[in-house]
C-alpha cells in the first residue's frame, strides 16, 4: 500500500509503500483505485495545527 507524506519541516511531498493494516474484528478494509492529493490543502491542515498548538487550551485564563 502506498501512502503520501507531507513534511511540516521541509515542505516535501513523499509517497512511501507502508503494510496493510491488519483487519480486526468487524473492521473494514478498502481498496481505493484512485485518489487525489492536494499539497496546499494538506499544507493548509498542517499551518492550522501548527497554530493551534500555540493556543492555551479551552477554558484556561490568560
């Protein structure tokens, strides 16, 4: 199986063959034939945990 990789440091895109996850139980296994990847969206996600990782937690008092 392979799997795209965007690096938060470098900003690279990579695409890495990783195992099969291991169907459990009542679990379900999906085959995907096609996908797409959009490297600015994902960047977008990783900007947006970047900077709520800088936030106080709800509720806290500043």
């Amino acid at each position: 199986m392979r799997q795209a990789i965007l690096s938060n440091k470098n900003d690279q895109l990579k695409i890495v063959e990783v195992h099969l996850p291991a169907n459990r139980g009542r679990h379900l296994l999906v085959r995907i034939v096609a996908s797409l990847v959009s490297k600015g969206a994902e960047k977008h996600i990783l900007e947006m945990i970047g900077e709520s990782s800088r936030l106080p937690p709800p509720g806290a008092r500043r």
